[in-house]
C-alpha cells in the first residue's frame, strides 16, 4: 500500500481504506471496459481518463476479484486522505505586532508579489476571464477578496462533483487569495481578475485518492486554465512505482493537460533530494505537473523546501528564510517573523495553528502562512495570466513561458529552483 506520511505541501497522510458513501470497498482500476466491471456486480463511480481509469465501489477485500475481470490491467485499493496543514513549525515564536491599513498591503506585506513584479505584470494582464480551480479544502465564497464561482462549484463525493461552496478548514482560502486575490479589501493576487472555482477534495464527504483524480479531471472539464494542487506526499521511495498509484494518476494528468489545464503542485516540505536515490512525489513528480518549490525573501530555497533538478520545475515565494533561526528569531532581517511568510485571505481569524498569525483588516480575516502549498498558487495565478496575454497557448507552452520568465538560474539546471524564481513580468513580456 502507499504511504502517505509526512509534509507536502498540505500534506497528505494515509488514514485507511476509502469507503464509498454507502460503507462499501473502494477501488481504483485501469480498465479497457468499464462495462464488464458492472457485469462481475460492482459498481463504477466515475470513468476518468477518457474511461480507462475507473473508480469503482464493491465488497471488501476485492481486489484480487477485479484484477480478473476482463479488460482490467490493474487494481488497487482506494484509501483516505487528510490534510495535515501548512509546513510545521514547532517554535516558540514572538511575532511582530501588525497593524496594516488596507491600502499599504502590498507595499508593506506582500513582498512575495514585489518580487515577482506582479503590479507591474498588471499593465499587460490581470487573469480577466480566465480561471483558477484550487483543488482543496474549499474556498470562502464569502470574502470579498475573492471571486468564487458559486455555480461552479463542488465538493468530489465518490468521485462525482456535488454544487457545494465554502472552506472546511483554512488551507484553501489561503491559497485562493494568492492565486487570485481581487484587492478589494486587502489582498491582491497574482491574478486579481480571475475567477476562482473551488474544487474540495479534502475534509468531510470526500478526501479519497479517487476523489483527487476526479478533482484533476473536473478542473479541465470546465475549462480551468490552471488547477493548484497545493498538497502532495512525503518522498516516496522507487519501489512504490509497484503499487501502480502513479500510473493511474499519470493517465488522469495526461488527460488534463491534453485538454489545457495546467496542473501546478507543492514540491513538498521536507528538505529532501529528490533527485537522489529515485524518490518521488504524487502528484508532483508526474509528467504534466508542474511542481513549485518554495522561495525566501532573498531568493534562496527555504530551510523545508523540497529539490532537485528533474523534479522541481521553477521556484516561488513560500515563506520563511534558509534557516529556523533567521525565519523565527531574528530581528536583523527585513521581514521577521510573522512578516517572511506569506500574506492571504482567511475564512475567520483564529484558525491557523501556531505559530502562524492571523489578523483583521476592515473586518475581513487575513493571516500569514509558509510552505510550498503557499508557493504553487503563485504560478497557479501567472498561469491565468499568461493565458489571458495569449489565449491560445495550451498547458505545455504555458509550462514552457514560466520557466523562461523565471530569474535567477541559468536554464533548467539549478538543482534547488531548476529554472529559477518565477517572474510574472518577464513572463509576460517575453511572450
């Protein structure tokens, strides 16, 4: 079986098997036809991949059963998944007393859109008419930094999308606001004018691996220009390419990004090599995702970033420095502690876990968080903004144009930030 433990991003860890809503087994199979699993009496749930990825629901301890039935090349037991939160931090932190007044955010908080010149990206798109789909927690409809597509909508139960909106934690609202923060209160995205649908696929009545593919395939079945992907799990070791969890979900990537959505992923947060020893990453070392390391103020990995040349295709701001003790402690920095994360919108105050720090501005609730899940919307909203500039680039040459807007690496072959730090300006200007 796949583990799931550790961070990445939000990280993923594996809890048990999945159920279907009705208590029966479920599984993931790769299938030439779906129809003769429905004649050995299982059900299936969802076809992905134009249909040769099934997600099917059947009696316990199955799974042999199906690797027999005609046209099935492999079957797999689903399981849960949960989110374990934004990268750890176990330090006894003294935060920087903010009081921010709305129209200083940028200039005063948002250091990782100076960086990337978003403002002055603006003047060439804002992501108008294009979308961003954040396959998470949910996202807060409510606040008016942010622009949700109620009708569009859902939560993935047994791998069907169901109209829903909301947040059931924090951890999507964050990551919406940096993709695509309007700016009408506080918070500016990368693309202000895009239009965010959420696509839960973590929290109660979902958060099976099924449920996951069935979120990547939703994102391109309503035309989303990028789908953000901020979870992932810890490294997983070359051996468990067996287990054929990767190929089921490389069918379903393949599938996306074919139709045009960019698929964008967290590295992960555990400081690790991945271009050592053959680990990898789900989804993020799959071909079609394009995986975001994590960047400091000053353009250097961050102390819990993952890396590695083939596996990291460019690099954004995820807050916090190289180091715990420049991230946490030092005031001889430019950005102390809560200042170096990364600023977004929250659903309320009084939901982030220690030692993030949340805050009020004109009544709405914004808060400081740092992890590669805080770095990929980043690239998720320059997606949407390169494809506003130019709207008939498909997912690869959108892949293609960030990476060679990126600055601070010569080509593709940095082993922490590969391509380098993403630049919203230059992308757009070398289009």
């Amino acid at each position: 079986m796949l583990q799931l433990l550790g961070a990445a991003g939000a990280s993923l860890s594996f809890v048990g098997l999945a159920s279907a809503s009705d208590g029966r087994a479920r599984y993931v199979v790769r299938t030439s036809d779906a129809a003769a699993i429905e004649r050995e009496g299982f059900e299936v749930l969802a076809e992905l991949a134009d249909g040769t990825v099934a997600l099917v629901a059947g009696p316990e301890d199955a799974t042999d059963e199906l690797a027999t039935v005609a046209g099935v090349s492999t079957a797999v037991p689903d399981f849960e998944v949960e989110l374990d939160g934004p990268a750890p931090a176990d330090i006894n932190a003294e935060p920087t007393v903010v009081d921010i007044d709305p129209d200083d955010v940028y200039d005063e908080v948002l250091w990782d859109k100076q960086l990337q010149q978003v403002r002055e990206a603006h003047e060439y798109a804002t992501g108008a008419g294009r979308t961003v789909a954040i396959l998470d927690t949910g996202v807060d409809d409510d606040h008016p930094d942010l622009d949700v597509d109620e009708d569009r909508s859902v939560v993935i139960t047994d791998g069907q999308p169901v109209p829903e909106v909301g947040d059931s934690s924090f951890h999507g609202t964050h990551v919406a606001g940096t993709a695509a923060g309007t700016g009408d209160v506080a918070m500016v995205g990368t693309a202000p004018d895009a239009t965010v649908v959420s696509v839960r696929i973590l929290g109660p009545e979902t958060g099976a691996w099924g449920d996951i593919l069935a979120g990547m395939e939703y994102a391109a079945e309503i035309g989303a220009d990028a789908a953000n992907m901020s979870i992932g799990t810890a490294p997983i070791p070359p051996q468990g390419h067996a287990d054929g969890y990767n190929r089921l979900m490389q069918s379903v990537a393949n599938t996306v990004t074919r139709d045009g959505t960019l698929l964008v992923g967290s590295a992960g947060n555990d400081d690790a090599n991945l271009q050592q020893g053959g680990y990898f990453t789900l989804p993020n070392s799959l071909s079609g995702v394009l995986s975001i390391g994590a960047t400091t103020p000053t353009d250097l990995k961050t102390l819990y970033s993952n890396y590695g040349t083939n596996e990291i295709g460019v690099g954004a701001p995820g807050g916090g420095y190289e180091n715990e003790d420049k991230t946490y402690e030092s005031d001889d920095v430019e950005y102390p502690w809560p200042l170096n994360a990364v600023f977004s919108t929250l659903p309320a105050t009084g939901l982030l876990p220690d030692p993030y720090v949340d805050t009020a501005i004109d009544g709405e609730a914004y808060g400081w968080a740092m992890g590669t899940s805080m770095a990929a919307p980043q690239v998720s909203g320059l997606a949407a903004l390169v494809r506003e500039a130019d709207p008939s680039t498909n997912a690869r040459q959108i892949e293609s144009a960030i990476a060679h807007g990126a600055e601070g690496s010569n080509g593709h072959g940095d082993p922490e930030l590969s391509a380098g730090r993403v630049n919203a300006l230059r992308t757009l200007e070398s289009l």
